[in-house]
C-alpha cells in the first residue's frame, strides 16, 4: 500500500483568489479595485470652507427671525445653541487666520 501514490493534478483543480495577486494568471482584485487618491485644488476646499463658516455664522439669525415671526416649531434653545455653535466658529476662524499670519511672517523673516 505504501508505493500507492494517486496522481492528482492539483495545480488545476486550485481555483485562484481575488486577495492572491496573480496566481495561475489571475490578476488581483485587491490590486484592481485600487482608488487614485482625488486631489482637491486649494481653491475648492477654501471656498467649501468658507461656505460652511458663513452657514454657521447666519445660522442663529435665521432661527431668531422664525422664533420672532412665531415660528412655533424653533425653540429658544435652538437658538442659543446655533450661537454658541457660531461663537466656537468664529474663535476657530480667527485663531486659524493668527496661525497662518505667523507662518507667513516666519517665511518671510528665512533668508534665502
């Protein structure tokens, strides 16, 4: 019995995986489905920025003019929170404007 070996051909019976990159002539699926990273101008991601700061910022008079018309579906509350949410904003924008003013000052001061 032990000078029985059967004769299987197993390289033709493996089927190929997507993960395995490119056994038996497959390609990978993992290398296939890759993304390219999306490169966004600096122009699109400071204006959509700036949208969203001035969205944030008119938010709280928006809701103030329905709660004065007698909008009865705004509450006091929602008010007060869009101005704290507005508040937190404009301290964010203004410290993020001092970071980029010292950074433009600290190249200007590198003698080339």
């Amino acid at each position: 019995m032990s000078s029985y070996i059967p004769k299987y051909d197993l390289q033709s019976r493996i089927q190929g995986s997507k993960i395995a990159p490119g056994f038996g002539g497959i390609p990978s699926a993992r290398l296939d489905s890759m993304d390219t990273t999306k490169k966004a101008n600096f122009q699109t991601v400071f204006a959509g920025m700036v949208e969203n700061f001035n969205k944030e910022v008119s938010a709280p008079d928006d809701l103030l003019k329905d709660v004065m018309s007698g909008n009865k579906n705004i509450d006091i509350h929602d008010v007060m929170i869009a101005m704290s949410k507005s508040e937190i904003s404009v301290n964010v924008a203004t410290t993020a404007v001092g970071k980029v003013i010292q950074a433009y000052d600290k190249i200007m001061q590198i003698q080339v």
